[in-house]
C-alpha cells in the first residue's frame, strides 16, 4: 500500500488529509493531479496494512 498525505488551507483552516493507493502507479497519478492545486503532497513508498 501506497500512502500519499495532502496538506491544504481550505476557508482559512488548514486540513490533512491521508489517502491509500494500491499501487505506486496511481499514487503517482494522484501526485500528479495535485501539482496543478496550491497544496502540499507527501508521498510514503510503503506502509503497513492491518489484515
């Protein structure tokens, strides 16, 4: 799993927002749709899934 973490100031309050990807393909893609907003992306290669 793939995690990418969003940082944004939205109505003057700032929000972090976590998503999961199953693969690094999508999450690049999600990386890449963010770089047109006025955001902060941090991507993370691996984390650990409870099953």
């Amino acid at each position: 799993m793939y995690q990418v973490v969003v940082i944004e100031k939205i109505f003057g309050k700032i929000e972090v927002n976590t998503y999961g990807f199953p693969t690094e393909q999508q999450r690049d893609l999600f990386k890449e749709m963010c770089e047109e907003d006025d955001v902060i992306v941090i991507a993370k290669d691996r984390i650990a899934v409870a099953v």
